[in-house]
C-alpha cells in the first residue's frame, strides 16, 4: 500500500474542483447554466461572455464565466477574468474563493491560503472559504514532508469548521478524508470519505479514495466495490481497472485481474506500464508464453529497460528456453551492473548449462552488491 499513499500525498488535495453550479438568478444566464450543469463548458463560457457583453454589470454571469473557463482548462483565462471581477468587486467573497482554486490548480499553495483568507475576511462563515484554506496547508505540509504539525493542526481544524458552518459540503468532508488517510488514521478516513459520497454519490473520485483507505485497513472487498462504482462512473480511466486488478491478485482472483488489465489495455494500448503489470501477473499464472510477448513490446520499445530484459529473462527461464533467458539477462546486467538480483538470476541459468563456475562467480558479485540499492 506505499506507493497508493504516495499517490495520495502527492496528489493535490482539492485539484478535484467542485463542479457544482452556482445559483445564477440573472435569466440571461440560464441557458449558460445549462450549458454549465450538461459540462459542456467551452459553450457555458461562451454563452456567459456574450451576457457579459450584452449586460457588463452582471456580476452572476462574469463568475458564471470564469467557472466555465476553469472547468475547461482553461485556467490562465479564468484567473485573468477573476483578476478583473475583483478590482471592480473586491468585496465579493466569492470571487476570491475561485481564484484561490485557480492557484490551487497552478500548485501555489501559499497564494491560496491568501485568497481564502480574503474571502474570509469579507465573510467569516463561508464554509468553502475554509474548506480552501485547508487544502492550501495541506499542499504546504505535504511539500514540507509533514514536518509542520501545526499547519496540520490548523488545516483539520478549518475543515471542521467548514462542515460545521455546512455540513452538506461534501468538499470538505471529502477533504478531511484524504488528509486522514495522509496522517495515517484510514479508519477514520473512511467515516469521512463516506460521508463525502453520501453527499455526492456522483463524485467518481470519492469512490477511489475511499478505496484506498479500505485496501489499507484490509478490507478488500469494500476496496472492490467502490472500485467498481468508480469505474461504473468513469469507464474510461485506466487506473480503476488499474487498482481494482491488484485488488483482484490480493483475493487471488487472477482471472478476474487480467479481464480488468486487458480491458485497461484496450483502453490505453500504448500504456507499458499495464503491459508490464500485465505480464508479472502472467508469470503468476504460469502463463509464460504470454508473458514473453508482454515484457518483449516493452523491450523493444525501450531498450535501456534493464527490469524488461530481467523479466524476459524470467519468463524464457520458467519456458526452459535457457539461451534465451541467458541473452536477456545479460542484456540487464549490461545495463545494470549493480543489481543483485540481476547476478542471482543468471547464476541459475549457468547451473542449468553447467556452467558451474560461471554460476559461482556470479553469486561472488551478487554478494558484494549487498547494501547497493535495487531501484
């Protein structure tokens, strides 16, 4: 589960931006708003910009218009457009909450923590202001490696106060979540996280966090159905069928792992990472042959992959083909001259050939490899 918490820490907390729509009274901007809610955002944009341009007060339709720009990526445009509402509105709190997430998207986190504590300034019981607040701290404690337990402190604390100023804000719910999963409390993760998905049952992302808290408490079959859900919602993301096949190997259920490899792979065919899990979960099922086919595209395609010529090696060594296997091996000790593993290997492919003193001065190196590190 390291590499999933990585994952996690990494990943900016509130990158997932609400796409929730703001109350828009103005008529004018109700087919913006529907074009907005349909996440068609290119258009939303352009529809409020022409209500901009036809009513330049409207202040509903100049936030309507840097949401859209936002929620299209189109994130330089939508700071600039908020730039220009708050110099003519620098008392609207809300305005500053949007732009805090633009730089929230831009990985600035101490530019967001202003923005939050500007909107906070105009208006003291916001709960997204404080929900915002917290993600700029935890994108500062995370950097630092969670060394400041004080931001830690001040972050969790924001996030109670948001829930408690709204207690529908899923955000915010969903937000303490991650950061207890960051702090190691997956249990109380998860209380958090369902809550957030009781709020927002469409929110695939939820689903995936909250997945992740359940693989680290052991709880894989949970693990597995929020999996589902989340691939249910998002058929075409990779890395639920990703995640759900290693949960899949924990229950030993390697048939079911190769369908969701093999659909990921049919999603993103040039992915070489899911062709090299693919192919390590293929030597789990004895399946060697194609695991050759496998570890040999990604070879091929990249000929400094000391890991793909070792598992080539691997797989021609389980097939008995040891020339082969031989070739492969030396193939990664010539591009890794320092990896134990690499050394042992092959020392078993000179026993198999009798070349004993080979093997033997093969496992002389790997001995004094020992302490080098393998990655």
């Amino acid at each position: 589960m390291t590499v999933f918490r990585e994952q996690v820490l990494t990943f900016s907390l509130g990158l997932l931006l609400s796409s929730a729509v703001p109350g828009f009274a103005c008529n004018q901007c109700l087919p913006a708003k529907q074009s907005l809610t349909a996440k068609k955002y290119k258009e939303a944009a352009s529809l409020f910009k022409a209500v901009v341009k036809a009513s330049p007060k409207c202040i509903d339709a100049r936030l309507g218009e840097a949401e859209a720009l936002s929620l299209s990526n189109n994130h330089p445009a939508a700071t600039k457009a908020l730039t220009a509402i708050i110099a003519t509105q620098p008392r609207l709190a809300k305005a500053y909450v949007l732009r805090g997430k633009e730089y929230e998207h831009s990985k600035e986190p101490n530019k967001v923590v202003r923005e939050a504590n500007s909107a906070l300034a105009i208006n003291p019981k916001m709960a997204e202001a404080y929900a915002l607040r917290a993600r700029g701290y935890y994108m500062l404690v995370f950097t630092c490696f969670g060394q400041d337990k004080d931001l830690t402190r001040k972050g969790l604390a924001d996030l109670d106060k948001a829930i408690e100023l709204d207690p529908k804000l899923a955000e915010a719910h969903f937000n303490k979540g991650v950061w207890l999963f960051g702090e190691k409390k997956s249990k109380e993760a998860i209380v958090s996280l369902s809550r957030a998905i009781e709020l927002a049952p469409a929110e695939y992302s939820y689903y995936n966090y909250r997945a992740i808290a359940y693989e680290e408490t052991g709880q894989v079959d949970k693990a597995i159905e929020d999996l589902s859900i989340f691939i249910k919602l998002n058929p075409a993301e990779i890395n639920g069928y990703r995640r759900r096949a290693n949960a899949y190997v924990q229950k030993g259920d390697g048939k079911k792992a190769l369908e969701d490899l093999n659909r990921a792979i049919a999603i993103a065919p040039k992915d070489f990472k899911l062709k090299r899990n693919r192919g390590e979960l293929l030597m789990k099922l004895k399946r060697f042959k194609e695991a050759v086919a496998d570890f040999d595209l990604i070879a091929k395609a990249n000929s400094m992959d000391d890991e793909a010529f070792k598992s080539l090696g691997d797989a021609y060594f389980e097939l008995g083909n040891y020339p082969l296997s031989l070739q492969n091996y030396n193939e990664a000790i010539g591009l890794r001259d320092d990896s134990q593993t690499n050394y042992m290997a092959r020392s078993r492919v000179y026993k198999k050939l009798g070349k004993n003193a080979q093997a033997q001065l093969d496992i002389q190196k790997a001995k004094s490899c020992l302490g080098t590190p393998e990655s």
